[in-house]
C-alpha cells in the first residue's frame, strides 16, 4: 500500500505523497522548535543533528500510522464502523507514539550515550502534546476521507436516481406509442367499416410511414419541435384521410421557435386526443389552432364532444404531464372553460432539463 498509488487513493481519497513529503517535515520543525528550540538555542549544526533525532521520530510516526490508517478503512469501510474505527485509530496513535519514544530513546542512549538529552523526544511532558499534535495531523485524513466519501454517496445517490427516472421515462414514453397505435387502429376501423377498401390500404401504407418516424427518433427524451411539428403533420394527413376538410388545422409557428423542444410525440398526442373526444362532420368542423406564445406551444380546439366516446385508455394527457415533470421543473396547462380545451406545452431547451434526467438527444 506504501507504493501502491491506487490503493492510496482508494483508501485514503487522494495521493498524499507531498502531503506526507511536506507534512513530515513540517511537524518535525513545529515539535522541535515547542519542545526543544534547538535552531535558537545550539549552534546550527548542532541544532541540525538535534533536529534530526525529531525529525527521524517523525517519519516512524507518519508511516507507521498511514499503514493502520489504510488497514482499518480497509476493514471497516461501511459508515456504521466509523466510531469503532476511529476509536481504533486514536488508541494505535497513542501505542505508537509511546512505543517510538521508548524504543528510539533506548536506541540513541546506545549510540550517543546515556549522558545524551534531546528534551523533544526524551521528556515525558512532550508525549501528551505529540499525541494531539500527531491526532490532529490524522484528523486530516479523515477530513479528507470524509469528503471524498460524502461526494462519491451523492454521486451514487444521482446515479441511482438518474437509472429509476430514466427507467420511468423509458416506460412512458413506451406507453405513447402503443396509445397511438390504439388509437389509429379505432380510425382504421371506422375506415373500413365507411370507406373502400382502397381507402384502408392507403391508410395502412401512410400509417407505416409514420411509424417509420417513431423507430427513427430513437429513444430520445427531448426533440426539435421542427422534428415533432413534421410528425404532427404526418400524422393530420393520415387524419385528413377520413375527415377530409372538416378537419381543420391552424399552424401559427415562428419559424425561430423550431430549434425549441418538447417531450417527444406530445403534440401528436394533444392532436389525437382532440379528434378522438370531439365531432367531427361536415355540420361541426373540428378547427385545431396550434401556435406559440410566451415559450409555450399551444393547442387549442372548440369542445364539440360526442354522444357516445371512443374506448380511451386515459394516458395521453398523464402520460405528457408525468414526462414534463420527470425531465423539467417545467409543467404543462391545461383549460378547459366548457367552450375551448387549450393546452400549453413548455417549449424547452436542453439546459432545462434536470440534473438527473439523461436526455439521450
């Protein structure tokens, strides 16, 4: 693990190679200058040799406790083990400060002498004060430790998050396509019961194209409204082939507004929805105005609502409303006055997505 720079990073959140270069050295001038002054008081070289003696226990603690630092979190990685760990630590802090001044001041007194004192590591007034200074220098480390844990459980928290909304979106956006289909097969039901069946054929082949579209829009969970606007339009002129011109559609879009975006097949559905629960005869014309004002795209028809309705699966408008909120903070309107249905769509861009919402664009 000494060597291992991987392993540093992975178990002690970043590579302290300087950290401990810089921090050896600078502990062994803060203990020797508080408990032994020697640059002040012996002449320097001198004072070198007795700063040596300091700085030597030094290094013994630093890589000494890194080790254990390691070991432990190793051992104890899970947030619950934190007290016992750091308990652990504390107590090895304190065995190994007294076990490096027993031991190195038993192996200078062989060397230099019995008559030799470095009153910075051979007082016992020094030991009390270089555990809290050596506690201190780990508290550090567990600072840093700390950090980099909490940001890596935020990273994961989003990242789980991200995976159950887009599995959300995923699902909704699935669910639209089988509600168009549902709803295209009732026409093509109401074209074969009324019209030839040529008329049949031609819708079938037209209802292929569209969803051609579908399949070539891919998973995406915004799209231009120019791309949404071209679908829309496919899809009326399938429409067109069973109501002819009592279906009636009022396009009003700035030409700068197609580069907006909106969740995708969400026009499409406004537009189904509004042929689906309304009259549709040569009596009563259905008039569809979609335009755009104030950012939002807006889709507006008469209520002429029918005797008898369609089966509905009741997902168009949830199924819109629950992707809005899902991928903006944005959400859609919806009025109904007993007169007009309008509905307001915010137009988006990708920086209105949020943070969690991977829009696959």
């Amino acid at each position: 693990m000494l060597f291992n720079k991987k392993r540093r990073i992975k178990y002690l959140g970043f590579n302290d190679f300087w950290f401990s270069v810089i921090g050896i050295v600078f502990l062994s001038l803060v203990i020797d200058h508080l408990f032994n002054n020697s640059f002040m008081r012996l002449p320097f070289s001198q004072a070198i040799v007795s700063w040596s003696f300091t700085f030597a226990f030094t290094i013994c603690n630093w890589l000494i406790i890194r080790p254990v630092i390691m070991y432990l979190r190793k051992k104890y990685p899970d947030l619950k083990d934190d007290i016992k760990r750091v308990l652990l630590l504390f107590m090895c802090i304190v065995a190994n400060v007294l076990i490096i001044d027993v031991v190195g001041n038993y192996a200078i007194s062989k060397i230099l002498g019995p008559g030799y004192n470095n009153r910075s590591i051979s007082s016992s007034t020094v030991i009390v004060p270089v555990i809290i200074i050596s506690t201190m220098t780990i508290a550090i480390y567990e600072a840093i430790y700390y950090q980099v844990r909490l940001k890596k459980s935020i990273r994961e928290e989003e990242q789980a998050k991200q995976v159950i909304v887009q599995a959300q979106l995923d699902t909704l956006r699935n669910q639209a396509q089988p509600h168009f289909l549902f709803n295209t097969l009732n026409t093509l039901r109401d074209i074969i019961d009324q019209n030839s069946k040529e008329d049949a054929k031609q819708f079938v082949d037209k209802l292929s194209d569209v969803y051609r579209f579908i399949l070539e829009s891919g998973n995406a969970n915004l799209t231009l409204l120019r791309d949404e606007l071209k679908f829309s339009k496919a899809y009326i002129h399938i429409q067109s082939e069973r109501f002819g011109e009592n279906l009636q559609l009022d396009w009003n879009i700035p030409e700068e507004k197609l580069e907006a975006m909106v969740v995708p097949m969400s026009l499409q559905l406004l537009l189904e929805n509004a042929i689906k629960h309304n009259v549709i005869s040569r009596a009563k014309p259905l008039q569809i105005k979609v335009d755009v004002l104030n950012n939002q795209l807006i889709v507006r028809n008469k209520i002429q609502s029918k005797s008898t309705q369609l089966p509905s699966t009741k997902m168009g408008l949830k199924n819109i409303e629950k992707r809005y909120a899902l991928i903006s903070n944005k959400t859609i309107e919806i009025q109904n006055d007993g007169n007009q249905f309008v509905v307001s769509l915010p137009l988006l861009k990708l920086s209105d997505q949020k943070q969690y919402a991977n829009t696959n664009y």
